[in-house]
C-alpha cells in the first residue's frame, strides 16, 4: 500500500514518504550473610514456556515479554484511576554506576539484571534482596561496555560479554556451567545484546559497531556453547547482494546485531535489524548499496541454516551512522480498516517504519525527530551540518504497540551534529574503522514521546520533552470500569533525567510521575509476585547518551514500583 502525508515537526514541516522494498575464566562470588533461596523444583523456563511467554502475565521470561518483541500486556490491577498510587516496593544499587541499558528478566521468583561490565545480579522478586552475583571481570579488546541483559532457558542464565565470551550459569547458585569465547575476532567484534533463547538453542547477534568486523546472528547449543548455525548480515563472493559492495569492502563491511529479535514461532521466522556499513562517514570507498546492512531482515529458522525470506533496506548507503538501532517488533495492527501482519522498527536518522511481516512491503514512515540536510554525505576535508546525530533518532530500546488504540508509542531524540569525512579509511585491528571523525553534538537537544495511528501513520498526540527520549515503552490495556465493553490503556516510558512517567495511551496525559534519580536509557518490565503487580527499570549513568543540558548525575539503581506499595531497605 503506498500513500503520502504530511506532519509538522518541531517548526519545519516534514513529508511522510512511502516506497516499496527490496526483496574468559570467570569467578563467580556469593554476598557473604546471605544464601540462595531453596529451587521450588522449577528448571524451565521451558521451550514450550517461552513459546507461551504472553499467556504468562505473572514473570518476565524474554527481553520484551514474549517473542514478538512487544512490551504490552492485559492486565487489571493498574489503570487509569489508581497508577497514581503507585510506590517504590524496593530499589536496588547496581555496583559501578556506569550505563545501565539491562533489560530485566524475571523467573520463579528472582529477577536477573546486569551491569554495563557484564556483572548479573540474581535478586529476590519481592523483596529485592541479593541472592548471587557473578563478577566475571573481563577484559575489553575492542568495543565499549554495555550489556542488555541476560537470558533464562532450562534452569541456566546466559550472557553474553565484552570479551567475546558466552557464558551460562545454574540460574538458582550463580555456579559457572560453561564459559567459552564465541565471537570469532575479538579484535573486531564484541557482545553487548541480550540472549535470546528459542526452542532449545540460543540465539545471539555479534556487535561490531565500526572497528571493522561483520555482523552475524548465530544459534548456540545451550548445554555446550558449540554453534549450531550463523548468519552473515553481509554477503559473501557468490552470495545474493555481494555485487551492492564495491571490491573488497565487504570484508570490513559492518552489519552489527546490536540490539533484540523478534520471532513468530508459528512460522519459524527470526525478525532482525542490522546496523550501518564500515567504514562509517565514508561511502566512497564502499560504493553500492551495501546490502544488508541498516535493514530488517526475515530470516526462515526452522532449517540447519537459515534462508532469507525478505529484506527492507531502510537506509541504502548510509554515511551517517542511521541504523535501525531499535529492536523489531512483531504485531497484528489495522490498516485500510484490516487487520495486518505487520513488523515496525525506529532508526537514528529519526523514522519509525511499519512493514509488512510476511513480504516487507512498506505500510508506512514517519517522521519523529527534526531531520536536516540528511541526502547530503559527511563533507571530505570539511564539515557539514545534519540532523539527527548519531544518537539522534530512535534509540535501542524503541517503542511499544497497544491493540487497544491501535497506536504505537515511540520515544525519540532531536539532536544535530556537524560532520567531517577523510579522503581514505584505514584499518587497524582494534581500533574504530571509521572514514571521518564522530559528528560534533549541536544543540539544542530535546526529545519527543509520540503516539502514532498504525492505520494512518500520523500522531494521535506527542509530548515535546526537554531532554533526549531513550527508555522504551510498556504498555498495560485492562477492561475500562466505565465502558465494560472497552477496553483502556496505559503507557509507561523512562526519561533521561531519571522519571519514569505514566501517561493515559488515549489523550497522553500524564496520570503519575517518579523521580529515580539518574538517567533511564533502559526499558522498563513487569511481573506479579505475591499477588501484586510489579514495574521494573534501570537508572544510570547516561553513557555516550549525555548532552549538556542534563544535570542529574545519581547512582546505578534498579526500581521495583508496585501498586499501593510499603517502601522497604535498599540494597
């Protein structure tokens, strides 16, 4: 379907275009007073358990609940009229106070969470007490530190670390199982995505954010760390799109798996996005389109090897570092009054893209940050001036979709930059393969949280923040008290300058505010524990993420807020 709109942004005005698609030894230490809690049996979650992760409202089993990658869920227990009575049940300090981008998982009773340095903190459910840790102190080659979290499949924790390394753990003691170094060239490559398991392997993507390596999703038995398969996100000599690569570049080429997957297990189908070419800032030494990097990509499992089903290559030949950084969400939306198989994703350059899941048709772009001066390359031997900047746009943690208004809620971030390219790139094992230096932030740097109507791809409302948007979404509909036939909703969202807001998904009005102290570039999760429903977030340093005009600067801390909650100790 393609069709055209037009939307204000800021004080320009923006066109909504739409187009087709192109088809390490490691210790682990115990906190010395306290012992883990006694196994109530449970070794799952299982397969068949992560499968049915939706039904399964109580715990928080994959990075965004279940495999569509969707943070939503229908429950009765917060709403409208009581979110406001919403308290701090117990906080955790996360020791080192660096960036903290962990996307909590929450299984029989204990909540895992990582550190930016790979550290996993086990934590009582209820209570927020400290149940294990493993300290795996690794040593960084390349890349920077952060972690997005672990994953939980048959009784063992998974991660996945800066060194290169995957690791798995007893989920109930914290006990190494095993610890072995996956990632191919650690000199080129690193992790920092979160695990994710599915039907009895686990799948992890390679980041390689320009120091010149490729990226590759690949499948990993759970009992031994051996690979069971790997997929190349560009393509070699005889492969489909290597002719999108001028001569040798593909070798260097990019293509990072920097954030989640999305999966329909009816399908077998693995939903990834891929990050920017290399050398970043200068295209003329990689001519062609460069597939496929800044693309969604839809990729047949359910063989030894994965096949491409289809691509949408969002940014052909980016020179700006506009990747679709925001993990794939899967979902069934109404367009033209039908209801749709659809896949969304946000990218730098600030768009939020619906496709069509089972062919990757375009439905719709929209525009949600200022955007200048994009058609233009990084200047050689000069600069120039273009918006967003690389941390501009759509973030790691983008947006959630509510059935119930058919809308989908996406932070996002106005920022400028001023760029520069050099005449040639060279590459230095260990070092940024880059063809310019990083853009210059230009100011001022705001932010927006929006609504935007699936069936139209115009905002039913958006709020303009002060600050940068970087902390995801989760949304909550219920059955409305007032219309039993209706159903109303609720959107939380985490923002740089430490609140955690709550807003009415209908009007957008903010129903319930909490100040946690430090920067929220994390997303937020929920869980049911003691018959109470529980909300979840990270808070931190802000990382590469700072501008000038943030002035909190608090501790590491996770949040646990639960309804009409009693304030206890913090860790």
């Amino acid at each position: 379907m393609l069709r055209s709109l037009q939307m204000a942004l800021m004080a320009s005005a923006a066109v909504v275009a739409f187009t087709g698609s192109g088809l390490a030894a490691s210790d682990t230490s115990q906190p010395e007073s306290r012992q883990p809690q006694a196994s109530s049996g449970q070794s799952g979650p299982s397969s068949q358990a992560l499968v049915d992760a939706a039904k399964d409202t109580a715990n928080w089993i994959l990075p965004a609940g279940d495999y569509s990658d969707n943070r939503q869920l229908a429950e009765n227990e917060i709403s409208k009229e009581n979110v406001d009575q919403m308290k701090v049940a117990w906080t955790f300090k996360i020791p080192g106070n660096g960036p903290t981008e962990t996307s909590p998982i929450v299984w029989d009773g204990m909540v895992y969470i990582t550190s930016n340095r790979d550290d996993i903190y086990a934590l009582d459910a209820k209570t927020g007490e400290l149940k294990w840790k493993y300290n795996p102190k690794v040593e960084q080659l390349t890349g920077f530190p952060r972690n997005r979290g672990v994953a939980v499949y048959d009784g063992m924790v998974f991660i996945g670390m800066l060194n290169g390394h995957l690791a798995a753990l007893d989920a109930k003691t914290g006990k190494v199982i095993w610890d072995k170094q996956t990632v191919e060239d650690i000199k080129t490559s690193f992790y920092s995505m979160q695990p994710v398991p599915y039907k009895g392997k686990i799948l992890m993507g390679v980041s390689d954010g320009d120091w010149g390596g490729i990226g590759n999703i690949a499948a990993f038995d759970p009992k031994t760390g051996n690979r069971i398969w790997q997929w190349d996100a560009v393509p070699k000599p005889g492969e489909p799109g290597h002719d999108s690569w001028s001569g040798d570049s593909w070798k260097r080429g990019g293509g990072a798996i920097w954030s989640g997957v999305a999966i329909d297990p009816g399908t077998d189908t693995l939903y990834v996005s891929t990050g920017n070419p290399q050398p970043d800032f200068l295209g003329a030494v990689r001519e062609g389109k460069n597939l496929y990097t800044n693309s969604m990509v839809a990729l047949d499992i359910s063989t030894a090897q994965p096949k491409m089903k289809w691509y949408h290559q969002f940014i052909a030949h980016d020179t700006h570092d506009w990747d679709p950084a925001m993990p794939p969400v899967l979902f069934t939306g109404t367009v033209d009054g039908k209801q749709m198989k659809l896949a969304a994703a946000g990218d730098k350059a600030g768009n939020f893209w619906i496709l069509n899941a089972e062919n990757g048709d375009l439905v719709s772009q929209t525009p949600v940050s200022y955007q200048f001066n994009q058609d233009t390359p990084p200047k050689i031997g000069g600069t120039n001036y273009a918006c967003p900047n690389t941390n501009g746009g759509v973030e790691f943690n983008g947006a959630a979709y509510d059935p119930a208004t058919n809308a989908f809620y996406v932070p996002s971030s106005n920022q400028c930059g001023s760029w520069t390219a050099n005449k040639q790139a060279t590459f230095v094992a260990g070092q940024f393969y880059l063809g310019g230096g990083f853009p210059k932030l230009v100011g001022p740097n705001s932010g927006w949280f929006s609504a935007i109507d699936v069936a139209t791809g115009l905002f039913n409302w958006r709020h303009h923040l002060d600050l940068p948007a970087n902390g995801g979404a989760l949304v909550m509909n219920y059955q409305s008290s007032r219309r039993p036939q209706e159903k109303e909703s609720i959107v939380f969202t985490g923002l740089l300058d430490g609140h955690f807001n709550a807003y009415d998904a209908n009007s957008g009005k903010l129903l319930w505010q909490h100040d946690t102290g430090a920067s929220i570039i994390a997303a937020p999760a929920t869980f049911v524990e003691g018959g109470k429903r529980y909300v979840l977030v990270a808070s931190g340093d802000p990382g590469f993420l700072k501008v000038p005009e943030l002035k909190v600067s608090g501790p590491s801390v996770l949040t646990a807020f639960v309804s009409g909650g009693q304030k206890q100790a913090a860790q």
